[in-house]
C-alpha cells in the first residue's frame, strides 16, 4: 500500500511538472519572438505584450531593439549576415570621394554647380522649403520657409548677401514645411505647417494656408483646420 501511495504521489508531482514546462515552452516558444517589422520597428509579439504591462520600456526607447533593427537595415541578403569585413572598403572609398572634391563641389554632385550660403544670417532656424516664384520672370525672387517658424521672400537671390523679408508676425509661430503653386495659375500659392518626421523637437502645424494674389495675403483653409492637417508633408 504504501509504494502504491508513494507511486501515486511520484506520477501527480511528475504531471504537475510536465504541465509547468510544457506551459513555460509555450510562452517562450520561438514564434513569440520571431522578429518582424511593424510600422518600420523591428518587434515581437512577447514585446507588443511586454510594451503593454504598466512600467515597461516603450518599444521606442528600446536600445536592443533598435541595435536589431540597425543589423537588419545593414546585412548582405545574400549571406544574412552584416559584412563587417568591407568596413576598411567603404572607409577607403568614401576617403577616395572626399578627396576628389574641388571648388567646394562634393564629388557625385551635379557637375558646375556649386552651392553658396544665402541668408537670411539674422535669424535662426531650419529651412524646410524653398520655392522660386513663378511670377517673377527674371526668377530672382525666392520664398523660403521656416520649420521653426517664419515665411521668408527675397527679390534677389543672386547677390552675394540677399536681403530676406518676413511675411508677417503670425507666420514666425508657425512651423512651415512646405511651399507649392498652381501650375496653370501661378497667383495661387500653398504652404503646409507641421514637421512630420517625428523627431524629439517635431513643431505641430496649423493646416494649410493659401494665396491668390502671388503671396501678398494667405488665408488658412479651414477645411485644413483639424488633427489630420497638423503635420503636413509635401
């Protein structure tokens, strides 16, 4: 009786522990964390699960997942691995580019043209756009926008120092990102606001304002006016 006891207790204790692994098995199984892009990220189903438990890391800040992500953007498809190896090569050939560069053009460029810096120097900030105006035949007038704010036109972009005029007040405050015209009615003008690439300081924008009259007054479309226009690309 008492072996037949001890054998009883010995077959539950080895089912209890079967079951425990079959259940661990299955939670750390391979196809949880088969890796796949998702919205241009590398995750995983454990890690969609993990981003969902309160105190967990954002799949953004996640430093493994961005050095998986970094193997995948630069491995050889045909051996699926990252050729380390050709690391002096490329070295080698970029010092190779580098060192063909004359007259301030970076070799590869567009053969005779060179670039210059044009202003405006007064005032800081990044140039998302930049449109020359279509109703100026000498094409010397250019508009500029500001994606840390400001709509900027100069009537001479050919001096050596062009002089460079705010729009107004207004447009200073607003993140603009993007300049267009109507081809076959160059009067009519567009500008688009809001920085869309999602970096850290990305500025959200106001919809799109439009011209009728080559740029002197913009008046902001209201059917722009709502979340799907706040970050405008063009």
């Amino acid at each position: 009786m008492l072996k037949t006891a001890t054998a009883k207790k010995f077959a539950i204790l080895l089912c209890m522990v079967s079951g425990l692994a079959l259940l661990l098995a299955n939670y750390f199984s391979f196809d949880e964390f088969k890796i796949r892009f998702d919205k241009n990220e590398l995750v995983t189903h454990a890690d969609k699960i993990a981003g969902q438990k309160k105190g967990r890391i954002p799949l953004k800040d996640r430093m493994d997942l961005a050095i998986m992500q970094e193997a995948e953007r630069t491995k050889d498809l045909a051996t699926n691995t990252v050729p380390r190896e050709r690391l002096m090569q490329a070295y080698l050939y970029a010092e190779q580019l580098r060192a063909s560069t004359t007259n301030n053009r970076v070799a590869g460029a567009i053969p005779g043209m060179n670039w210059m810096e044009r202003g405006p120097n007064n005032v800081g900030g990044r140039t998302r756009a930049i449109m020359v105006d279509p109703n100026d035949v000498t094409r010397k007038t250019v508009w500029s926008a500001g994606v840390g704010g400001g709509l900027w036109k100069t009537t001479d972009i050919t001096v050596a120092a062009p002089a460079w005029s705010a729009i107004n007040d207004l447009f200073n405050n607003i993140a603009i990102t993007a300049l267009a015209y109507a081809p076959a009615t160059p009067q009519i003008m567009y500008f688009g606001t809001g920085e869309g690439f999602f970096n850290a300081d990305a500025i959200r924008g106001d919809g799109i304002w439009k011209s009728t009259n080559g740029g002197t007054t913009w008046l902001q479309l209201g059917s722009t006016v709502n979340a799907n226009f706040q970050y405008v690309q063009k």
